[in-house]
C-alpha cells in the first residue's frame, strides 16, 4: 500500500509532492501528474499539477459538467476509515466540478453533491503552465464534518485516499492514478476505495 505524509501547511516549497504516475492502460502521449496536500487547524489544501500538451477544457459549471471526460484532476478521500464512503472531487482546467459522495457497500452508489445544500466553499484555482496546467483548492473541515462528523486530522491519524489525471475524451484519452487501480473490477475503477493509499496527518 502506498503511503504519503500530509504535512502541517507552511509553503508549497515544504510540501511533499506524490507523483500520479500509475497506468492501467498503455500510455500513449508524455502525460504527468503530481499532487500536494498538507493541512491546518481548519482545512485541507490541495494542489494538482499536470504536464499534457492537448489540453481539452469544454464544460465551464459545476452543476451538469462531467470533467472526467475534459482534461481533468481528481482527489478521492474518505475521512472514516471505518466506513466505505468517501469523497469524490473531480476538476478541469475551467474549474467545473464533479464533487460527489460516493459508497461502495456491495454495488456502486454515487450522489453528487449541490453546493447550496452544503458548507462549500472550495475556492478552487486553475492556470496554465508553459506545459500544462495547475489547480489549487482547499476543503474545510465543516464542510467535511457536516458528512463525517468525527472528522479529527492530528498527527497520526490518516485518511485513505487516491489522486488521478484523466480525460475520457482526451487524445490520447488517459487514465492515471498515484495509487494502483484495478480495471477488473468493473465499471469505475477508480471509485474503488480498496485501492485507494494511506494519508497520514505528520
């Protein structure tokens, strides 16, 4: 199981990156990924860092957009380890969302998320690079706790999680994961929270 110390947040410089480099299909175009995450008293921060040349950025809400199929960055993480739930927030370089909660008891369920029902307030950020482009976004923890409750990131505990660069409609379409996904187990491999690696709070 591949693993990943989330950090107390100081500056990007001091954060650790996790390369997005697994691919269960041939890769066929120099596609990269990383990611940072580190953590304070009241959120998470994330940032998404991708190195593609045919950027593909189509869907601009957060309402009815499939970013999957764009151009995309996505971070998968349950906060209760004892429970199979978790969340599911997926970007394009527009900052159209997917944010959704997802549940893998015997067969797949996923809810996506309105963000006026819920405490969100992402504040998500995208900009091109020379070769490519980045994300940055923070998650705060009363948004997290109004769906887990006991959510408590101290030095020790962990979260399990997966980071991914995709693009279903991308050429070349992609799949990329930092923790290894497993196509055999069917549709949406990558809402599988069995695959998913060890986020410890340093």
């Amino acid at each position: 199981m591949k693993e990943y110390s989330i950090v107390r947040k100081t500056g990007w410089e001091n954060v650790p990156a996790l390369e997005i480099s697994e691919s269960p299909l041939p890769l066929k175009a120099d596609i990269r990924a990383k990611a940072q995450i580190c953590y304070d008293d009241e959120k998470l921060y994330v940032r998404l860092i991708a190195h593609e040349e045919n950027i593909r950025a189509t869907y601009t809400d957060s309402v009815t957009s499939q970013p999957c199929e764009d151009s995309c960055m996505e971070f998968f993480f349950s906060p209760d380890n004892s429970q199979k739930k978790y969340f599911n927030i997926e970007m394009n370089p527009n900052c159209a969302m997917y944010l959704g909660i997802g549940c893998r008891p015997d067969g797949l369920q996923l809810f996506r998320l309105d963000k006026t029902d819920t405490p969100f307030d992402f504040k998500p950020e995208a900009v091109r690079t020379e070769d490519g482009w980045q994300l940055t976004y923070e998650i705060p923890y009363t948004f997290i706790r109004y769906f887990f409750p006991a959510f408590d990131p101290k030095p020790g505990t962990y979260i399990m999680a997966n980071c991914y660069k995709c693009g279903d409609k991308c050429k070349p379409m992609h799949l990329l994961s930092w923790s290894p996904v497993d196509l055999g187990i069917g549709d949406c491999a990558f809402h599988n929270p069995e695959c998913f690696g060890k986020m410890i709070f340093a």
